[in-house]
C-alpha cells in the first residue's frame, strides 16, 4: 500500500527550510528574504551542476524545496560555465535588483542550511564540480560560517 503525502508536513518541513536560511541571513523576521534567497542559490547551484548531480541533491530534498529547485530548469545546455564572480552576479540577479541582501551572504545562509539538512557528501560532490574559484569562495564563505559560530 502507497503512503500517503502528508501535505501539512511537507509545508511545515518547507517553512522550516525558509525559517532556517532567514535565521542564517540575521533577518528571521522576513520569511520572504529566506524564500527569494533559497530559490536565488538553489537555481545558480542547480545551473552550474552536472544533471546527474542535480537529481542527486534533488533526491534528499523536502518535497516542497524540490519543486522550488526545478522550476523553470532547462537541462539542456547544463551545466552553464560560470566564474566565481558570474556565480554570484547570477545569485543577485535571481535575487532580484531592489534585493538588500548581498549575494556571498546568500550562498553561505543557503550552504549552511544544506550542509546541515543534507548529507555532507553530497554538497563536496557538487562543490568538486565547480571550478577552482567557485570551490575556494565555497570554502572562504563556510570558513567564515565556522568563525560565526
């Protein structure tokens, strides 16, 4: 017998992703921050990514979040080069102009949350994909993150 989907539980688990990158971005007053912030990052990471690596991340994400991670995504083409400084000029455009929040403090409120809700294994594979100098902003954003805390 199929499970059934438990569509509260599936919200709730959405929100909590939304809450959480809110909380990492020193704003958890503004849920929708969170959200403009998690779609701006999931969509540069899923654009840059081999299609084998998308659907791997894809799979160990909440139901709701996936969604949001394969909106509008066009595998063809993929994974799109991009430098270090296109990556983050793509994060702020997803973002959107008028967006306070600056695009290297969006990827890390995001890496954060999918280290912890994710395996760990899973973002070094995604990261090991990326060119050296995508991998080394990674790296000095989530040292930073470990200074934080």
């Amino acid at each position: 017998m199929k499970e059934k989907i438990n569509f509260e539980k599936q919200c709730n688990e959405a929100k909590m992703w939304v809450s959480n990158i809110s909380a990492e971005l020193r704003h958890p007053d503004k849920p929708e921050w969170g959200y403009k912030v998690l779609t701006a990052v999931l969509h540069t990471i899923r654009d840059r990514t081999t299609i084998e690596e998308v659907f791997h991340l894809s799979a160990q994400l909440p139901v709701l979040i996936r969604g949001i991670y394969f909106e509008s995504y066009k595998p063809t083409g993929k994974p799109v080069k991009m430098s270090s400084e296109e990556f983050l000029k793509s994060i702020k455009f997803k973002m959107g102009a008028n967006s306070e929040i600056r695009a290297p403090e969006a990827l890390r409120a995001v890496l954060t949350v999918l280290y912890e809700k994710t395996s760990s294994g899973q973002m070094d594979d995604i990261k090991g994909l990326m060119p050296k100098d995508i991998q080394k902003l990674w790296d000095n954003l989530m040292a930073a993150e470990n200074e934080i805390e």
